[in-house]
C-alpha cells in the first residue's frame, strides 16, 4: 500500500547533512514537490516543474537491470532521463506517473528515442530485475526498470534528496509491508547533468515541453 511520507519520516529519511533548502526539493507537498532556492518556473505560470541546474548533482549510479545486467549513468550518455523513484506493487502514485511518462514520450513522436524513462525501485526485496522490467514495459519501450542492494538504492536516494520508507513486514508473511516514498520526477540531459524537477501531477504537456527545452538547448 502506498501512503505519503509524514514530517517525521522524512526528517529521518533527510537527514545526513542535507541542506533543508534542497531537502524539500522532494519532500511531498500539495504540489508534489516544493520549489529550490533561486526558483523559475518553466513555460506556464503554474508549472511545477522547477529548473535545478546547480542544486543537484549529475546522473551517476549503478544499478541492476533485466538479466541481471549491471548498468550505470553511461550507458545511458547521449539520452534525456526521466528518473522516478518507486516500486512494481504500488497501487497508484507510480503506476499513473508511468503512464504520464509514457504519454510524454509518445508526444515526443521522431525524438521519442531521444528520451529514456528510469524507474529505480525502493523496494530491492520484492522487486527482481524481471518484474521490474515486466512492469515499465507494460507502460513504454523506452523504459528501463532498475533496482540493486539496498545500500546502492539508499545512496542514489540521498544523492537526489529522495525519502522513503519500508515499514516492519507483517509476521505471519514478510512479503507483505507498506512503502512510503516521496515524490518527483527528475529530468537530465544528455550530458547527465540535472536540469529539471517536476511534480508528477504535471501535465503531459508541459512535462513535454520542458523536455523539448533541454533538447533545444
């Protein structure tokens, strides 16, 4: 069952030194996601979708796809990455932003290969390479599900200011547990580097326009 992060468990999940200022990047808000210092918005007064260019860092992981492949930010160099974080048995942020996503890229059309969807799973005990990859596919062909140990997914979660929470599993099944997670989706060009933060309540249109952006610039 999904359920948004309370204030108490983002504190824990944040902490380590994060700047608050940035930490609040990808804390759930009424909007999906608060703004960053220094703050523009991208085409359309009420856009969420926030530039931040300088407040973090550029893609870089390694994680584990479909066939037990080991994969990281270079196979993907040349690419814009729409990253998201989440997980295959979540019953309605995720699944709904994958098909935001995957809008995105149809309305993309002859640049669609342009573009690559990352969904990084935070939950590494339920999510196998294969499921991961059998439910982006369910979405787009331009999705990559990835997942790794859970200190590989702690550290690219910190790395991009992302919160969640795996609670105690039930004792008579340890497959059943609630997740928690913040959320975002974050956009970087072809070069890695982070460009953008957008609310998944976006709307197709102006999550594809501000892909447009990157690739015009």
């Amino acid at each position: 069952m999904f359920k948004l992060l309370s204030g108490a468990a983002l504190a824990v999940a944040l902490s380590a030194g994060i700047p608050p200022a940035l930490a609040h990047a990808s804390a759930p808000s009424a909007g999906g996601v608060a703004a960053v210092p220094g703050d523009t918005h991208a085409p359309g007064a009420d856009s969420t979708i926030h530039p931040i260019r300088g407040f973090l860092p550029d893609l870089s992981f390694e994680l584990v796809g479909a066939g037990g492949k080991t994969l990281t930010e270079k196979d993907f160099e040349g690419k814009i990455v729409l990253m998201f974080f989440g997980y295959a048995s979540c019953p309605d942020i995720c699944p709904t932003t994958m098909a935001q996503l995957s809008q995105v890229v149809q309305q993309l059309g002859n640049d669609a290969d342009k573009v690559r969807i990352l969904f990084v799973s935070v939950d590494p005990h339920r999510d196998t390479p294969e499921i991961l990859q059998a439910y982006v596919d369910a979405f787009d062909s331009h999705a990559i599900g990835l997942t790794g140990t859970e200190r590989q997914i702690s550290r690219l979660a910190r790395r991009y200011r992302v919160a969640y929470q795996i609670e105690k599993p039930r004792r008579d099944d340890d497959s059943v547990y609630e997740v928690a997670h913040s959320r975002g989706i974050y956009i970087f060009d072809e070069r890695g580097k982070a460009r953008m933060l957008a609310s998944d309540g976006e709307s197709v249109e102006k999550l594809t326009a501000a892909v447009r952006q990157i690739m015009a610039s």
